[in-house]
C-alpha cells in the first residue's frame, strides 16, 4: 500500500475534470483505492511519499514510436518523409537484438522521464535471418516497469515491386502472418491491468501491398487485437496512393477494411473535411505526432478539427530519428503550439493538451482502466515539481505551468503502483548502459554508426 501525501494539486483527469488541492492517492495493489483531501482510509502503515509542492496527473500515454531508431538521431537532417527513409533504411537493415535492447533501454527510460507510464512502439523492420527484436524491447519494457503495446509490423513491398524500401528489410507474407500470429500467442495478455498486449502493424501503404494489409485486419479481428499503421502523413504519399491504387489514404483504408473502432492510425497529417467525418463515423483513432512532422516538414494534422469531429486522438513521440527527443511532456506543449499556431491563441487549452496525452493515449489503445486517477483505476500516476527556476512565476495555475513552461522531468512515477521514477531518477535499469553500441564492436550492433 502506498499514501501519495498532501499533492499540491491531484489533476484527475476525469469526465468532470476534477481537480483536487492539497489531495492525497491511496493506491493497493497496483489500483487506485481512494483520493482525496484529509487523512486517508486505511488500516496498517502504507509506505508514504511525500508529495507536498508535486503536481499529479495520470501517467501519460505515448500512441507511435519506433524504439530501434533511438541509436540514428540527427540523421538525414534537411530529408522530407521519403528521402530520410532512404537514407535511413540501409543502416536499419543492421539492426540485431543487441542494438533493439540497447535502444529500447534508452528510449523507455527517456520516456519514464517524462512521465510516461504507457507506450507502443511500431517495429516493422525484420532483416532476414535476425531473431530476438520484439524479444528484446518486450524485455526492456518489463525491466524498466513500463506499461508497453508493441506493434508485430511488417513491410513485404521491396523496391523490385514498386515500394519504397530495399528488398533486404521486406519479409514473405506468410511468415509475416505466422511471425504476428505467435507473438500474439505468445505475448498478448487481455486482461484488465494488463502490462503487455501486442497489436497487428503492418507499416504503410508504400511498404505494405493491399493483400498483407487485408491480411493483418483479418489476423488481428481473428486474434481480438489491435490494428495500426502509418496513413496520410506527407503529400508524397499521397501522390503516391493516387499514382498506385487511384485512392487517396483514407479511401485505400477503407477498401482494405482497415478502419474502425480497433484501429488507431499515426499521423493523419493530410486529410479532408470527409476523411475526417470517415474517422469519426468508423470510430477509427488517430496517434497525432506534432514534433515529428514538423521535423520531415510533413505539414499539420488537423487534431482540433478531428477532436471537433469526435475522433479519438492521443499523442505520440513518433521515432527518435524523426523526433530526436522521446520527452512526452514536451509533446503536449508542442501539440498546444502547434495548434494555436494554426487556429489561434484559444485554440487549445494546457489542459486539453494533458487530455490528449492521457485520455486519448488510452483510447487509441483501447484501454480503459488508464489515463485518469479515478478510484479503481490501474495506478499510473506521473508526479512534477513546480517549484523549480523553470516553474517561477508560474505559481498561479501550476497545471497549466507543466505544459506552457519548460517540461522538465518527472519527479515520481508509478505504474501499476510500483515506482519506476524515484526522485528525478529511472530507478529499474538494474545498471544496464543506455549508451549506443560502439562501432568497434562489428557486427549488426556496430553497423552503420
């Protein structure tokens, strides 16, 4: 049992939005059993955490990202989407469970930092005859004590049948589908309060053929799991739908029955009044990755008009080597900008940002037993100082400073109700190194570097 003690404000996140000063969380094993202000119900002694002058909010949710490209920042720096990939795509076909490990390590922990208690990851990248890769980033998340969804992806469209990446990092459909079906087998637990489930995430529409993705829907509806992929995010792509199927994104999905209430997709950067109301009415979700595509130069997804429309949206770091930063915190801030940028200064709310970096994290995982402190729900919870230099002055609504000031890092996190961060610091790493693996090395874990 653990007492989170005298929070300077406990931000619920619920339907009402509630918000509690000076509240308290009681948390039993790994749910939230009571919140409130005052002395806490319970019998015994929790272990008590002090938690005066700390902000509370649910731990936050990351809905896109690719782990392995922590170890291939600052690549392909003036690239759009296309060129980056292919500049990128020849070091990738390196990759072996050591670098997977490795850069799982670092981007987890980076994540836990900022105060992230639940993420997915999308690995599409399986050069031939390497085993381990999913093995290895399910270990780390296990280690570190993060809540992880990661995503079986696949590419089966080579360059010598028209797509985008080299023949080396594509996989044959059939071991594709019997590769996604024994991680489901094996790893996916359904449960509530589930720390591992595994989704279907064939990779995109220039690297994927209609057959594997009509494939993964049927495999992932078979199995009862989620569907993802990546649709709709540069106008390259676009051309290239238009070109090669005579569908724009949102109309492909939909003739490959990839939409609906299981389906979460990242980006939607380029769509149209009627994809929106698509998305709305197949009750389909969108991962909105703001830091990313401004990086590729991709444009802005439409989030406040999709948010207007009743889509579903969460948040998402994307990959590091389109980011260069895993801290979800500081994407909250970015989507706020981003969209005031674009709409105007009333645009977006701190607090809605929070909302769609938790609530909607949640619902675009199909999860909802996280994304709010609320009595019975699993405990995640991200605590923040608000009484640091980056914070000063800012002591008139100290939400709202966690999201218009410099995001900082987390102070505590709880996932599941065992800490993860302890005082500034990734506690779970067991002294394992988040340090790129040397050149010098050889092998897939060198390559490239």
């Amino acid at each position: 049992m653990i007492l989170l003690d005298g929070c300077r404000v406990v931000v619920t996140m619920d339907d009402a939005g509630t918000e509690l000063t000076d509240g308290s969380i009681l948390i039993d094993g790994g749910v939230i059993t009571w919140i409130g202000t005052g002395r806490a119900p319970f019998r015994g002694q929790p272990d008590v955490v002090d938690a005066h002058g700390l902000v509370a909010i649910p731990g936050l949710i990351n809905s896109h990202h690719h782990l392995y490209q922590t170890l291939t920042r600052v690549r392909a720096q003036q690239g759009g989407l296309f060129d980056w990939l292919r500049e990128l795509y020849p070091t990738w076909a390196t990759i072996d469970a050591e670098w997977e490990r490795t850069a799982a390590q670092a981007g987890l922990a980076e994540l836990a930092l900022s105060g992230c208690s639940t993420t997915t990851d999308h690995h599409y990248v399986f050069p031939a005859g390497v085993a381990g890769l999913l093995e290895a980033e399910i270990e780390a998340a296990a280690r570190l004590g993060l809540r992880f969804h990661p995503c079986r992806g696949s590419m089966d469209l080579g360059q010598s049948r028209g797509g985008l990446p080299p023949d080396s990092v594509v996989e044959d459909i059939d071991a594709i589908l019997a590769a996604t079906d024994q991680a489901i087998q094996r790893f996916h637990d359904p449960g509530p309060g589930s720390m591992l489930r595994i989704a279907v995430g064939p990779c995109s529409p220039f690297s994927v053929s209609p057959e594997l993705m009509r494939e993964s829907a049927a495999l992932a509806r078979r199995r009862q799991v989620r569907l993802h992929t990546h649709i709709a995010e540069t106008l390259d792509e676009e051309a290239y739908c238009l070109k090669t199927f005579k569908r724009r994104p949102l109309e492909l999905l939909a003739d490959l029955d990839f939409l609906g209430p299981d389906v979460w997709l990242a980006h939607c950067v380029h769509l149209g009044a009627a994809d929106i109301q698509r998305l709305a009415e197949t009750r389909t979700a969108v991962a909105w990755c703001p830091t990313s595509n401004m990086r590729l130069g991709s444009g802005f997804a439409p989030a406040g008009e999709m948010i207007d429309a009743g889509v579903a949206v969460g948040l998402a770091v994307d990959g590091s080597a389109s980011n260069d930063s895993g801290n979800l915190l500081a994407e909250a801030r970015q989507a706020l900008l981003t969209t005031r940028g674009r709409k105007g200064p009333a645009a977006m709310t701190a607090r809605e940002a929070l909302r769609i970096a938790t609530r909607g994290g949640a619902a675009c995982l199909g999860r909802d037993d996280i994304g709010s402190i609320e009595v019975g729900k699993r405990a995640d919870i991200a605590l923040f100082r608000v009484d640091d230099l980056a914070h000063r002055g800012a002591e008139s609504d100290p939400v709202a400073a966690l999201i218009f000031c410099n995001p900082g890092p987390v102070e505590h996190l709880f996932v599941e109700g065992k800490p993860v961060v302890g005082d500034g610091h990734v506690l779970n790493l067991g002294g394992a190194s988040v340090e790129a693996p040397s050149p010098a090395r050889g092998g897939g874990s060198g390559r490239g570097h």
